[in-house]
C-alpha cells in the first residue's frame, strides 16, 4: 500500500520545465509589482514637492502683503487634512507596500 501511495506522489511531482516556468511567471509579476509601486512612489513625491512649493509661494505672498504674520509664516504647518499630509501618507503607504513585498531569493 505504501508503495502505491509512493508511486501516486511521484506521478503527482511537478516536471522540471513546469516548475522553472512557474518561477519566472511569479519572478515576472513580482517585479512588475514592485515598479508600479515605485511609480506610485514617485508620483506622490512629486504631488508633494508641487504642494509644498505652491504653499510656501502662498505663505509668501500673504506674509509680503502683510496677511499674515511672520511667525505663523515660519513656524505655521497646515492642518492635517491638507493635501500635502494626505499625499506625504498616501507616499508612505505606497513605500511600506513596496517593502511588504517578499523578497525572492534564487535557488
């Protein structure tokens, strides 16, 4: 019986070519995953460079036309809802989603 049982996990061993294809199919997708994660990285660092140079062009201004005070001007931040807070969040999940990805090693 045991060898029966034997015999029906040998014929059940996937073939060498299959197991090669497998490896390269996942290497593929995987490295394919972690370039779009890297584009979404750096997507989102630009959209945070842009805001963050459309805001102090902003608190410029106000400051130059005396809208606002200098001490809100240097040491002022926006509230957490601003979308440079959003964006700089949205980057920083985008980075830990690139690094939770596994790491393949080869064999």
């Amino acid at each position: 019986m045991e060898d029966g049982f034997l015999h029906v996990l040998r014929a059940l061993r996937p073939r060498q070519e299959y197991v090669r294809l497998f490896r390269e199919i996942v290497l593929d997708v995987w490295k394919q995953k972690q370039d779009e994660a890297r584009l979404a990285c750096d997507v989102l660092q630009r959209q945070i460079t842009d805001i963050e140079a459309r805001r102090q062009r902003l608190l410029a201004a106000h400051v130059y036309n005396g809208t606002i005070a200098e001490d809100v001007y240097g040491t002022g931040r926006a509230e957490r809802s601003d979308p440079l807070h959003r964006s700089s969040e949205r980057s920083q999940a985008a980075n830990a989603a690139a690094a939770s990805q596994p790491r393949v090693v080869n064999s």
